[in-house]
C-alpha cells in the first residue's frame, strides 16, 4: 500500500478527532461577525474556497478565499486565516508577515516545528493528519472538518458517508475514461477542483472542474463516450440527463460532498496504479514550495 492510499483511508478517524477538537480552538478561529479572508496555496487553497463558501452561507460573516500569492493587500480584513500542511509555503508566510500587525492572522498546520508557528497570531496544529505523501489527502478534508464543526456544520453522519466511501466499488469502467470533469455548487465547487487536481497529481490525468452550471457554457463540448462526469453534492435540474446524452459517464451519490472526495482521492490513486505511476511521488512536485 502506498503512503496516500493508507493515509486517505484514515480520513474518517481523522474528521472524528478535528471536530472533537474545534470547541478547544474557537479563539483561534473566525468569530462570527468578522470579516475573513481564507488563504492557501494548492490543495490548501480550495479548502479555503469551500470552507468560504460555507462560513459566508451560514451568515457568519462577509467571507474570501485567495491563492497566497492573490492576496489584495488593499482590502481591509477582520482576520487572515491561513491553511499550510507544511507550514514552509513561501507564498503563505510572505503574506502573513506582510499583514501582522495590522490584521489578526491564523493558521492550520500539521507540523508544529515550523515557520508558520512564529508567523500567525494564533495556530491550530492537526499533526495526526500530516502525511508523507506529497499528495495531500487526509490534512486537507481535516482541517476542512474542523472548520466545519467550528460553524456547527459537521454530523457523525458525515463520517459515517466517510466510511461507505472507503468500502464501496468505484463505478464499473471509470478507472478506463481517458478524461474526467468535475463539478461543484456552493461551498463544494473547491472539492470539484480539489478533486481534478488529485487526478493530476496522482495520476497525470486529463481533467477539469467547474461550478456546474459553467460547464454548459462550453466545456460540455468535450464530454462523450470515455469520459467520465463527476458530481459532488447536488446537481442542477436535467444536468445528468445532458450529460449522459452525450455517451460519458456521469457520476454521482448520495454522500455528503466531503465524503465523496474520498472516492475522487481513491480513483486517483486507481488510475495512477493502472498507468504504473507511483501517486506518493508526483512528477515535478515537492511537499512544500519554498522559494
């Protein structure tokens, strides 16, 4: 078993610990009222899109997510909230250090033995989900999970979908599609992107992810017989019929989005397995970028 394909199935232990943890870090993290800016890089930075997205549709406050080297230093900010697996990314530290002083900042991290803990005013260290696999998997739906609970969005049911995930087959002949198209609404319009980047990294696969009803706005043009359409969350009214009058495969279920990820992350890892590329080991890629 590869580094992620152990460290994704632990991913329902994990959700479990972090939103057990969320009332002990509520000071370190945005009160309700203030107005947020999400930041990360990568991966990072759409757990900050989704985990926007649902703080700002639980009406608690007028809330931005940004890749760290977006960030508009010209908006005026509550606090800085900042997500780095490694705490070394050099986009993220630059930026918080830009803004101390003038602006509360905080951090999830998995390693308390780095930069980011002097960086950030307030830091939350999930270092059960670090992971050795340069392909992030567990870390960032935990730390998604902790933000979750901290609004008071998380269920054990969620955990519960976590589990079916690990267990159920993946659909018959989608590891076979020679292209995949994930699609989001609302807060899981970042899990759609999280989702295709995992098949990049993992799997050096042909894929793309947009906000569903974009994709009838052109990319649906691609979509035929061998390619695979992904879903997470609800789907707009006659999408799936679209899709599937097209000759691709659409894809869908009734887990929670965050849960559903798991079955991305897993196909991920199936596709590089069937290409013999090893998903722990990325082409081009390094845990942390440090410049």
């Amino acid at each position: 078993m590869t580094h992620v394909e152990d460290e994704l199935r632990s991913q329902p232990e994990c959700w479990t610990r972090a939103a057990a943890l969320a009332p002990e870090h509520r000071g370190a993290l945005p009160a309700p009222g203030e107005r947020v800016a999400i930041v990360g890089c990568g991966t990072s930075y759409f757990m900050a899109q989704s985990a926007a997205a649902l703080r700002e549709g639980a009406g608690q406050g007028e809330t931005d997510a940004f890749a760290a080297s977006e960030f508009p230093y010209g908006r005026t900010y509550d606090r800085v909230l900042a997500l780095s697996r490694s705490g070394t990314t050099t986009e993220v530290l630059d930026l918080l250090r830009k803004v101390n002083g003038r602006t509360r900042t905080s951090a999830i991290t998995a390693d308390p033995h780095t930069p980011v803990m002097d960086a950030a005013d307030d830091v939350v260290v999930l270092d059960f989900a670090d992971e050795r696999s340069v392909v992030q998997t567990r870390f960032a739906t935990t730390a998604l999970t902790l933000l979750r609970a901290h609004l008071g969005l998380h269920a054990d049911a969620v955990v519960t979908d976590a589990r079916t995930a690990l267990d159920a087959a993946l659909p018959e002949g989608l590891v076979d599609c020679g292209q995949f198209t994930f699609l989001g609404t609302g807060w899981t319009v970042g899990l759609a992107h999280e989702a295709a980047l995992k098949m990049r990294e993992a799997a050096q696969a042909w894929t793309e992810s947009y906000p569903a009803m974009e994709y009838r706005h052109g990319p649906v043009s691609i979509t035929t017989r061998g390619t695979a359409t992904w879903m997470l969350g609800t789907a707009p009214d006659g999408l799936a019929e679209q899709v599937r009058a097209t000759g691709a495969q659409w894809v869908a279920g009734p887990l929670d989005p965050l849960a559903d990820l798991i079955r991305a992350q897993r196909l991920a890892v199936a596709v590089a397995t069937a290409h013999d590329l090893d998903p722990d080991r990325p082409r081009h890629l390094t845990r942390s970028v440090i410049l």
